[in-house]
C-alpha cells in the first residue's frame, strides 16, 4: 500500500468527520468557538485519530467500524490539540509558530488560548458521551471515555508536561527522560490505538498486542520528535528547530547522539511490528504507519 | 433542619469521598498532584456536590443513593475546582487570594496552575467513567458525563468565562450580563441538581422540576456573590472585595443598586422553592440550601 495516499485519505475523512461534528462560530460564543477551531483546522497529521481508524480496521467485525470510530477519532484529535495550545503558552514552552501558523496565543491572547484548550479538552468528552453519534455499546463507550481520560490527564499526558517542565534545565537520570516521554506523548497514542480496538470489538488478546505496538510506535514517534528538532530547519519543523536544546530540555539525541537514536527508532518499530505478528493484511496500515514514523527520521 | 449542621455533615462526607477517590501525591508527578490537591483541599463550601446529593436524596428510591452519587458529586468538585485556578491566572482575573489562601499560582507557577486546572479536568472524567467505583448503570453514567461535559464546555462554563474575559471594560446589555452568569456559574449548578437526579433515577418530571429549581439556585448563587463582591470585605470574602468593580465587570448591583439587587435574588429563591412544590419532606435540604442561599446575602 502506498502509506502517503493512505494518510492523505484518512486525514481528509478525519477532517470532514472534524468539520461535521464541530460547533459552528455563531451565537454569544463565537470569539471563543473560532479559537477552538483556529487551533483545530490549522494543520497537523492527524497521527492519533489514524492510529484509532487503522486499529479498528486491523480488527473489524463489521463494514460500519470507521463510521463508529468516528467521534472517537475526533475526540482525540481535540485533546491533542488542546494540550499543543497549552504547551505552546508564554507559561509553558512559549511557541510563536506551530505548524508554519502562529500559535494560538499569539491570535486570541494568553486567556483567550487556556479557555480554547480547556474546551476543546471538555468538547471531546461531551462527543466522546453524546447520544446521537455513532453504534458503540454504552459499555464500549465507557471503556473508552475511561482508557482516554486516564491516558490525558495527571497520570498520563499532563503529568508528563508537568514532569518535563520541572525538568527543564536540570540534569536527570534516563529513566526521567523516559517517564516524560512515555507520558507526555506515549500513552495519548498507545490510548489512541487502544481506543480503536474496543470500539471494534477486538478480543484481550488482540487488544494486547495492538497496546504493545502503541506503546512502541509512540516511543518511537517521540525518539522521531526529538531527533527532527535537532536536525531540522525551522522551516521545515512548521515550529522553532532547536527549541528542546535552548529550553534545556534533555532528549534522546542529547543522551545517545543522533545514530544511536536512529538506531534505538528502527528498534521500537521493529518492536511494533513484531507485536502485528499473526494479524492478517487488514493490519497493513498499521504496519504502513509504522514504516511512516521511522522514514521521517531520514 | 439545620441547614448549617447539614452543610457542615455533607461537606464532612464529600470531603472524605475526596480524599478516599483522589490520587495520592507519590511517584514522578508529586509536584503536580500536590497542586491538584492543594486547590481541590484548600476550603470551599462544596455546595455543587451538596447540590448533587441533596436532589439525589429528594428522588431516593434505594439507600444507596448517597454513595452511589458520591465520586459525581466529587467529578462535579473537581471540575469547579479547575475552574477556579484558571480563573484566577494572571492572563485571567489575576487573583492572589481565595478562600483567604495563596491562589494557586502563586504557589506553583502558571504553569503548574494551569496543568494542575487541566488535570482536575480530566481527572473528573476518569472517576466518572471508573469501572470500579458506583452501581450506576453504563447508560446513567454516560448522560451524567455527558450533561456534565456540555455544562463544563464551550457551550456552558468556559464559553461564560470566554465572554465574561472579552467584556471587561466594555458596556454591554443586561441579556450578556445574563448569559455570562448563566454559563460562568449557572449551568455547573444546574447540572449537579440534574446529575442527582439522573443518578437516583428520577422520572421525567421530577427531573424537569429539579432542574428548574437548579436554574433558580444557579442563578440567585450568582446574583449574591455579585453583591457580596460589592459589600463585603476582603477578609469577609477570603478573595479580593471590589475586584469586580475594578476589572470593570458588569454586575448586578452596577445595573440595579444594592436592594434591587436583593429582590431579585428573594425571586429566584421563591421560584426554587415553588419548583420543588410537590416532593416531600425529602426534599428539605434542597429547601434549606435555597434558603442558605438567599441569607448569605445579608
């Protein structure tokens, strides 16, 4: 399969489904609904809501999987959009860019950017619990609400931004490091793929496997991150390039050098697609997303 | 009853669910955590998940309600929680004080503050999804999620702090004075009436009537704390007294002067009061905040 034509597919049906769900800017809200779209519709891969599709996909018992997973998708698109707006803050990272575009902050004011997020964070569990959309059982959707919850918030996504801005300019063990990566970008992904199999109805032992090649493809995405950061332009990041070394932030580039944390890339990959062994070719974009993240390291 | 033996009986039994449910500070992300509990124990009159329990108990069918609502009430705290942090970050009301206390940032930054207020959100979506807290059904916990997710969102809580931060400074009509209280406060109130309701399983009407009366209480909550706001002290306050007037907000006293104010907070209460016309005696706490509430206003 050709994984560019495949993403560029998925991202499109992702945004429409985005565009579909949305709130509308109308009403005494609209100041406030366009910052959450701003930061929404500016761009992005559209990475986790894939991962969601291309799981649910590897286990489907039905043609209706995709249109189900849906709102999930989006759900996860918004809370890693949300936590891009509050990382990029004066507080926290203080981004000018993101994606080439400014950041939200710069647009709708400091206030303006914390209230988006907190939104775009709270929208995602009125989509992710509303009645009219999508098949799932209320127990599916539970499971999922839950598993989502988890992964964003104090033991999971937010703990790793609260970790690794605590961390910036100390010295630390590898095992910190490897903490905030896990967990400021890891357990969203591991989630996002997780999330796919429950909707799609996949068995303990598939969801076991399908949560090992998360927690390996999301290392591996991080290890991609950090190395782009540093060999890259500004230009071509869409963001500031060497922002990690002038926040003293330790990465893996700063611990292994930039061959080794190639090779350590190539070694989670291989990781998650050792975890697909015995899935049958409705795993391909799974295996194709793979491929994706280690070739953006070249 | 006595209202206050009752407040001081339930805050006691929210406040040990809280303490029970919350995450304890251990582990990588202790600053965090400690931030969390810091704001979420600091004080507060939990009168939201009071709210919750006492209209469960109007509509009990089973013993059981009270426990059965408790980590609700203690989601709907947390989320109030959240609220406050953010509202009082430099880039909002700026606040240094609450509840007499350090606000907050003050304490662990803005960026703590900000991921502390994040975490609390997510927080309370993990415990109302928990598969291992409660025996409400999957089908009362999704619309209890869901009801609580569109109150606390863009279309309801941060949509009224949006506007409330746009309008400062600027003159504007009564009816965006009153869609700003409505959201900022009302609908958070009226939802943790609702979320009792859902919880103890009401029927339609009783459902209707106590969410009317949510509407009534939301609503005079909003208009005393504008006037004490107006006429108390700081220490009185434990928060800034005045602060309205100086961040030139709109506020019920400034459109109507001080005893006006009062009469429309007396005709909230009576229309509270009138809603519940028809529930027994178990509905005597609900009775007895709405009164509460009304005194706190002289």
């Amino acid at each position: 399969m050709d994984i560019k034509i495949y993403l560029s597919e998925k991202q499109k049906v992702v945004e429409d489904a985005l565009e579909k769900l949305m709130i509308q800017a109308v009403g005494p809200f609209e100041n406030h609904i366009q910052a959450m779209r701003y930061s929404l519709f500016v761009g992005g891969k559209r990475i986790r809501p894939i991962l969601c599709l291309a799981a649910g996909a590897a286990v489907a018992k039905s043609a209706n999987t995709e249109n189900n997973l849906l709102p999930v998708a989006c759900a996860l698109e918004c809370i890693h959009t949300y936590s891009l707006i509050h990382d990029d803050l004066p507080a926290m990272d203080n981004d000018d860019l993101r994606r080439g575009k400014p950041t939200n902050h710069t647009l709708f004011g400091e206030a303006g950017a914390i209230l988006a997020g907190d939104s775009l964070l709270t929208w995602a569990f009125e989509l992710l619990s509303s009645p009219n959309i999508g098949t799932l059982t209320p127990e599916q959707r539970l499971m999922i609400i839950h598993i989502i919850a988890r992964a964003a918030g104090p033991h999971g996504m937010v703990g790793g931004q609260a970790l690794d801005i605590a961390s910036e300019n100390t010295r630390f063990p590898f095992e910190t490091l490897q903490t905030i990566h896990k967990n400021k970008t890891g357990v969203l992904i591991t989630c996002s793929v997780q999330a796919g199999a429950i909707g799609a109805g996949a068995d303990r032992e598939q969801t076991e496997k399908l949560i090992t090649f998360g927690n390996n493809i999301g290392l591996a995405f991080q290890i991609v991150d950090d190395l782009l950061n540093v060999t890259s332009t500004t230009e071509q990041l869409g963001k500031a390039a060497g922002s990690d070394a002038e926040l003293g932030k330790a990465t893996y580039p700063a611990y292994f050098g930039i061959e080794k944390t190639r090779t350590l890339a190539k070694e989670a990959i291989e990781r998650a697609n050792d975890a697909l062994t015995g899935f049958n070719q409705n795993a391909d974009p799974l295996r194709a997303i793979a491929e994706y993240v280690y070739t953006r390291s070249h």
